[in-house]
C-alpha cells in the first residue's frame, strides 16, 4: 500500500468510507461550529484599513511600474522609442520585448495540472501584438507619479496586420472547441429538431449577452522581488499554486525557487483566477532591475490586461405537448474566443442538469477574435446560460398559459437528464415554494402590463438558478496541534471576501472536536501545503476534504501517541472520532483522551500531520449540483424606460450551510452582480480597432447603493450526502437566473420581451 | 504648513503631481486608504479633510496644507473601534473590506453633511433642516462608493444602525 493510499483510507474511515461520497460525512448532522452566524475573524483589520493587500507590502529600494500598452489589434512594433521616457526624472529602467529576459509562453490553464496561463501567448518576447492594449513597455521609477509620466513618453509605430475584430463576422467562421470546460461541445438526444418542428406548442429564441468585467475594487497589483535566484511575489490572485508553477516554469526554476502571497484579495470574481501578463511583467522587470518592483494595474489596464467575460449569442428551442412536458429542448450558440486560450463560456451547461426533455441538442460554438483571452467571471456559462433558457422557459410558459413555476414542477427530472447520473441531492422545487410564499408570488398579475402606480410599471418574475458542485485536485492540508491542545490547520487558500478563514475555522473545529477559538486557520501562501484555486465555487469542499484526510492521519498519530496507559488503548482508528477536545471511542462516551493529555505524556511540544485530499471520485458517480429559485419585483417607468429592482429574494439549495452571515453576504453579492448583468453592464468592444472603450468604473457600469434593494435570502438546508462537510459551494450561484428573473419581471410589468442584455431604457422606449 | 494627518503633521511632498491619495499610500505607508480607480469612480479612496468626505486621488497633496485629514486609520483611539466599525462587522457589510474603509469615511462625512441640513436628490422637503436618513435617503448619499463583493445591504443597514438607531435598520441578514 503506498503512502497515499493509507492516508486515504484512514480519511476514508474517519469521514465513513474510502470511496468519496459513499457515506455521508459524519459532521452532517452534528451540532458543533457549523451553521453559527459567527462574524468575520478577519472583520477588524478590514475596518480599520488593517488588511495588507498585494500593492501595500512595503519594500527597500522599491521601484514603481508603469505600462505603455499598443494601440493596435494585429501586427508588430515597427519602431519603439523610449528614449524620452527612459531620460524623464526618477526613471530607473525601460523594459521592452528588446531587453525583457527571456522567458517560455506560459501553459494554458488545463493543460498541465497547476498551469494557471489566461492564455499560452508569450509575454514582451518579441515585436508581434496580438490584442489592442497589450503592453509593449513597462517603466520602472522611484514613485508612481514618474513611472505614469515616463510611460506616456514611449512612442511606438506598428505596422498593422489584418485582424478579426467583429463578433459578427467572426460568428461566420466559429468552431466547435476540443472540449467545454470536459465536456463535449456538442450532446445530441433524440432528434430534437424534428420533435420541436412537431411539437403542438414551441418557442425558438435568439438571446445576446454582452462581454463583461469583474470589476473588483482592488485594480490586479502585485509586489515582486528576487532574493538570491528567488522570487517573492505579493500577489491578488485566486490561484496561488497556479501562479506559483506557471511562473517557475516560465523563468525556469524550480518551482520551490517562487513563493507567492496573498492574503487578502479586494474582490477576485474570476477576474484574479489565471496568470495574466501583469504578473509575469513584475517579476520579469524585478529581475531586471534587481530592485523589489511594485506594479498596480491602472484601472485602465486591469481592462487592457486582464480579461473579462465574452459575449454570446445563444438560440434556445423548446417543443413541448399542451400539458408542457418538453418533446425537444435545443440550446446553442456561440462566443467570442481567442486561438490562445480555452474559456469557451459553458452556456449550455444548466440545460445539461436542470430540466426533462424527450429529445435534447446542445451545441456550443467559439469564434475566434484578436482580442486579450476572455475567462472566467462568476458562474461563467451557468449566468448568461441561465438567462437564456429561463427567458424561454417564461416564454414557453406563457404560450402555454401556465404558471412559469408549475411549468418547472412539470419538467422535473428523476435522474439527471443527460449523464442519467442520479442526483445527490436536489431540492429545487422545494426553492420555488419557500420562494414564492415568502416573496408574495400569488401577487404576480398573469396578463403583462396590468399593474400601474402613477408612471410606474410594476412586474414580477421567477427564474431557476443553478450551479454545479465542484471539489478540486490537488489540495493538501497540515494540522498542527499543540501542547495546550490547540490547533492551526493550513492550505494555501484563498479569501476574496467569501469569509475563507471564518468557514474554516469552523469547519476545522467541528472535525477536530475543539472550541472554534482553539484552531486558527493559516492560508494565503505558497509556503503552506498546497491549495486548490479559489473558483467554481469549489474551495470549501476542497480545503474540507483535505482537512478530514489531515484529521485521519492525526487521530491515527494521536492514538499510537496515547500508548498503552491511555483510556484509548487498543481501539483502531476506526473506532475512534474527534470530539470534546481529544479522542474518543465512538460507543463509549466514557472512553476519551484529551489532546493536551496525551501530547503531555508523550512529552511532544506538537503534532503535525499532512495529508492530500483523495482525489474527488465523487463528481463521476453522482450528479451533484446547486440549485435556486430567484424572484424578483420591477418598477418600469412608461416615461423613461427605467427599470428599478423594487425587491428581490434569492431561494437556494446548496447543501449545508457554514455560516449564515458569510453565506447570505455572498449569495447577495451574487444576485447584485446579476442585477448589473441584466440592467447596466456591458464591456463596449469597438470592432473597427478592437479596443475597449468603455475602460474605467465611470463608464462600465456596476451597481451601486441606489440600485440595490433589500435582498431578501433564505435556503432549504439539506445536506448533501455526497460533499464533505455536506456542503457544496455558493459563491457563483446567486448571480445565476437573475437575468431572466429581471428580464421576466420587466416583461409582466410591461408586456415587452428584452432578449439582448443589458435591458437599458432605449430598449424599452 | 504642514498638513495634519490624523493629528500627525506631514510635510506637503515636492512633486505638485503627488496626490493625498499617493501621499497617503505610498509616502507615509498609511495603506488603510484604498486606491480603485484613481480617477474619481470608485469612492475607495474616499478621507475626511477638515470633516468633508473627499476622493483622495482627486485632491492634490498640495491642496491640503494646513488642513487636517483623517484617514480611516485615524477614526477610533487606539485598540477601539469607530462604532461605524464596529457596526460594518455587526452588519457584515463587506467581504473582501477593500471598499470598506472608503464606506466608512464616506458614511461619517455623509452623516455630518445631512446634520448640516444639506438636501440629496431624494430629499422630499429641501427647506427641511431635520433630515430623517431613511434607507432611499443613505443609498442615495452613499452611491458614490462602489462596493462589487454587493455588500450594499449590509453597509446601509450599518450606517442606519449608528446614524439613525437600530430600530430603522431593517433588512438585516439572518
Ligand atoms: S480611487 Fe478615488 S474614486 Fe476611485
Ligand atoms: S467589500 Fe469588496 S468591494 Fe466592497
């Protein structure tokens, strides 16, 4: 048996089984840290400005960065003069694709396990540009203000190649991608176009959903420096091992030579979940200079280089008989993408998991562009998918004149329609009833455009929200417990404001049988055991499982420790739990060590145990998702066409609940992103030059105070058998189904169908 | 003259270019206050200069001599908590806290502004010196800083909670 698979049937039998998933995890159920509405541990740095972020680690001899980025979409440099720039005052240093150090392109995320490359293009090696705004120079200065100065004396002509810069004309020549995100890009059921060309009741739809930004408050910023063929970076990102080997990989060495930090990131969303050149320009230009080198992304560059979520354009088909079960469900389309990367905008995935159909057709298409790589922005595929399919589900609903929830009730599968997996747990009609009793849904008029205060429009609508579970590869953990019989459990995790060190601490505390106040939780650094990326809203699941593989070894430790004159002689690991602040047999409440007692005899000032997390076999045998219901009211004004959100209630089924402070805050900061996502946002691509022109928060509209009513959140509390802890994720399912909640709100307030998002006034004038 | 900051006397910078943001941040390395968009957009950045909440990237080092600022790191004596603080905890109203300290001096300055008698867009009664700081009236004054994790909720109940009573909070998470 090798090491690995002996840690992984202790974990398995401390957490019931070998198998992931197999038997529920015994914390379920059991009462303990989990499920109090603790505050943030965190809280008081934040309020007080305490909490050190990637640009605010202060350095000896630290330069400042500015970039100059190309004012063209394709082509090369034909002349770069920084002549001027590099005579301004204070400049230390100009850093072209003439002098960079020679570096390999990164690996494309998915290609190697820890590539975290937002594209496999290399980084200033040569004169070639390939999107508008790339950076062709970086000046280093002693402050900020000089570097700004000094960046905007760089002077380059091009010589310009043809580039493809129109989604419309690029459509005509789309592809189908080796895969969707594993998936194959086209499922085909049945023959799902004949049975909708038969079907007695159908709709067939065109949907648009614009490009859009993360936006996160804190601009991307890193702080870099070499120490002896080292490097340190100080970083915002939600991929710390990622980051950490692509680099090592990039400036070849070991990947033990690059250490990556970052403690607290001001908002990730997806946005901070790759390597993007920004980081790789720091390093490279601190290895330059030899000088600790701080770069903090311009608003504007965080839009120039880092990139943001891509626009589709989707057609969903429904057929369905008069009672409204589907004979045919088709949902397709196409999203703009680079040959360089591999973020395809999985939009077909919520019609994988979520509804029964007769016969089905997924396809999804990408057209390439000459653009920076779009990626991953909170619920990539499940938010605009959801938009488009529960606008034509409202639709459908309507034609057939149901109740756009009982239409639901009606297409409620048994097992998962597509992998014909049986779900872990799924509860989403359960979402619909706890929603529509708490929301007023009976107030909904059925005919559009019948509810009116003064100019004011009033309209309700529903739609379904869903997420997948995920649990990532790769992460391992280490519990350390003391003498006095505290614990620090560590993994170089994440926290972008999903309350990671409060949930985990919690979660760590109930596992180890301790006081919350006894375990502190260490993350944020590529010194600790590795962790996995914070993003498909898998990092909960992923440090639990770790934690409950590091707890097996611990007890397994713990017991050969106690010896022959403790109360746990002879029990096997098996027998044991965790709990009252040592070890205990599980039949015989009486049977029990604590851990300061058996450390003390030992004599031993600590324990240590590391573990991995088995890999997540669990994803292949069941269909695990998250689901919702989110309803939303609208007031429409007949004079301008605004549309103001009145109220809203998110209803969720996500498995078990770790802390329903944190868990509320993100779940509305979810449903907020999606109020921006159906009413203001929009990334404005100019396809003449392919820039971004809208590249500030002055002009890329988030929402702000008044746009945003009170959020009303509940959810069913089921545990999920299959997810550690009974958990699954809930960091990107609020923003699912808002767009087509709003989108059906504003269409029973007004009679009028908006199928291009944002739905802005003009549309409704 | 030197500006005060949080009762400390700074020399203004020699760059006219510097400003009370980059002084701020990166000459006295008084990082509480946050940089979002250096360009008037974000409310991240937001101090109070002479008890005025102002953007800090849009006011120049320069401009502030002789006059006192206060950073969210000059808001409470040491240890303690500002109440407002203490009530964006209470509340949870943030999550990743990098709005945070702009929210904080934001709502402080907002609150004096509103004491004055100074009406807002949604202000019924622009003659009223008792202005009620209802919900519609803090969304309204606090729109000018962006808060992307949507801590909104959170934030404005935090703000109801000290400058008006916990009774009219309302919406409070569960
Ligand atoms: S940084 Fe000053 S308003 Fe954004
Ligand atoms: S708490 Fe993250 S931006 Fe407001």
């Amino acid at each position: 048996m090798s090491l690995l698979d002996t840690v992984r049937d202790a974990a398995g039998r401390l957490t019931g089984h070998p198998e992931p998933g197999a038997v529920p995890d015994p914390l379920i159920g059991k009462p303990g840290a989990i499920g109090r509405s603790l505050p943030r541990i965190d809280g008081p740095r934040k309020v007080r400005g305490a909490a050190r972020f990637a640009a605010e680690v202060p350095a000896d001899g630290l330069l400042y960065a500015a970039v100059a980025y190309s004012a063209i979409a394709r082509g090369r440099i034909a002349f770069l003069d920084t002549t001027a720039a590099e005579r301004a005052p204070g400049v230390v240093l100009v850093m072209d694709h003439r002098n960079a150090p020679r570096l390999k392109p990164p690996a494309l995320f998915m290609t190697k396990p820890q590539a975290a490359g937002a594209s496999d293009l290399p980084i200033m090696q040569d004169d070639s540009i390939h999107w508008n705004g790339e950076a062709v120079a970086v000046v280093l200065a002693h402050t900020q203000e000089q570097a700004e100065h000094a960046a905007a004396l760089v002077r380059a002509t091009y010589e310009e190649a043809p580039a493809t810069l129109d989604f419309e004309a690029a459509k005509r020549r789309s592809r189908h991608p080796d895969s969707v995100m594993g998936e194959k890009p086209v499922l085909e059921q049945g023959d799902a176009e004949r049975a909708l060309a038969d079907a007695p009741v159908s709709v067939d739809l065109i949907f648009r959903t614009p490009r859009h930004s993360h936006a996160a408050i804190e601009p991307h910023a890193v702080t870099a420096w070499w120490e002896d063929g080292a490097l340190v970076l100080h970083d915002a990102t939600q991929v710390l091992n990622g980051v950490r080997w692509t680099l090592a990989d990039m400036f070849g060495i070991a990947e033990d030579r690059v250490r990556v930090l970052s403690p607290f990131v001001g908002g990730g969303f997806g946005g901070k979940g790759s390597l993007w050149s920004h980081q790789v320009l720091a390093a490279a230009a601190a290895k330059l200079a030899g000088r600790p080198v701080r770069l903090n992304l311009s608003r504007e560059g965080v839009f120039r280089l880092a990139g943001g979520r891509t626009p589709t354009e989707q057609r969903v088909a429904l057929g369905a008989r008069e009672d409204g079960t589907l004979l045919s469900l088709i949902h397709t389309g196409c999203v703009a993408m680079t040959p360089h990367n591999n973020c395809p905008e999985q939009f077909t995935f919520p019609a994988r998991h979520l509804y029964r159909a007769d016969a089905i057709r997924l396809e999804q298409s990408v057209a390439d562009m000459d653009m920076l790589a779009n990626t991953f922005m909170r619920a990539p595929g499940e938010s605009v998918g959801t938009f488009a399919l529960e606008c034509a589900l409202d639709e459908l609903a309507e034609k057939l004149s149901l109740d756009p929830i009982e239409l639901r009730r009606r297409l409620e599968p048994e097992r998962d329609p597509t992998s014909g997996h049986e779900f872990s747990s799924r509860h989403l009609l359960r979402c619909f009833e706890m929603g529509a009793e708490r929301f007023g849904w009976h107030r909904r008029a059925p005919t559009p455009g019948t509810r009116r205060e003064g100019e004011w429009q009033i309209g309700l609508g529903v739609a379904t929200a869903t997420y997948p579970y995920q649990r990532m590869p790769g992460g391992a953990a280490r519990i350390v417990l003391n003498r006095d019989g505290r614990a620090v459990v560590s993994m170089a995790s994440h926290e972008m404001g999903m309350g990671t060190a409060t949930a985990q601490s919690q979660a760590a505390a109930d596992r180890l049988g301790l006081p919350v106040e006894d375990v502190t939780f260490e993350y944020g650094d590529t010194s600790l055991p590795a962790g996995t990326i914070a993003g498909g809203s898998s990092q909960t699941a992923s440090i639990a499982a770790a934690v409950a593989a590091a707890a097996a070894v611990l007890a397994t430790e713990l017991l050969k420790l106690a010896g022959n004159d403790s109360p746990l002689a002879g029990l096997g690991v098996d027998e044991v739990e965790m709990r009252d602040g040592g070890i205990g047999a599980r039949e015989q409440p009486d049977r029990h060590e604590r851990y300061d007692s058996i450390l003390r005899r030992a004599g031993r000032d600590e324990l240590v145990a590391d573990a991995k997390a088995p890999p997540p076999r669990e994803l292949k045998r069941w269909s695990m998702h998250s689901f919702g219901a989110q309803f939303c009211e609208v007031r429409v004004s007949a004079v301008t066409g605004e549309v103001r959100v009145s109220r809203f209630l998110g209803a969720f089924d996500c498995g078990r609940i770790l802390n329903p402070r944190t868990a509320a805050s993100q779940f509305r900061g979810g449903i907020i992103m999606g109020l921006g996502l159906a009413l203001t946002e929009e990334t404005q691509f100019d396809p003449r030059s392919g820039r971004i022109m809208n590249p500030s928060l002055a002009e890329y509209h988030v929402p702000v105070h008044m746009d945003v009513p009170p959020i009303e959140v509940v959810w069913t509390e089921q545990p999920d058998p299959r997810a550690p802890l009974g958990a699954r994720g809930i960091g990107e399912i609020g923003i699912t189904g808002v767009g087509a909640a709003v989108a059906n709100a504003v269409y029973n307030a007004t009679g009028r169908r908006i199928r291009d998002l944002p739905i802005t006034p003009d549309k409704l004038l | 003259m030197p500006i005060l900051v949080n009762d400390r006397p700074v020399f203004v910078p020699d760059d006219a270019r510097v400003s009370l943001l980059d002084l701020l941040r990166d000459r006295l390395e008084l990082f509480g206050t946050k940089k979002g968009c250096n360009q008037g957009a974000c409310g991240a950045c937001t101090v109070l200069l002479d008890g005025e909440r102002v953007l800090s990237c849009l006011t120049l080092a320069a401009q502030c001599e002789g006059r006192a600022v206060v950073t969210v790191e000059g808001l409470a004596a040491d240890g303690a908590l500002h109440p407002l603080q203490q009530a964006f905890i209470d509340h949870d109203g943030f999550q990743c806290g990098y709005c945070t300290p702009g929210q904080i001096c934001s709502a402080i300055g907002m609150a004096a502004e509103a004491a004055r008698g100074m009406p807002s867009v949604v202000t019924a009664d622009l003659e009223a010196t008792d202005i009620l700081l209802d919900r519609d009236e803090l969304r309204e004054r606090m729109s000018g800083n962006l808060c992307r994790c949507g801590a909104h909720n959170g934030i404005i109940d935090a703000i109801g909670e000290v400058f008006r009573g916990p009774e009219s909070a309302g919406g409070a998470p569960r």
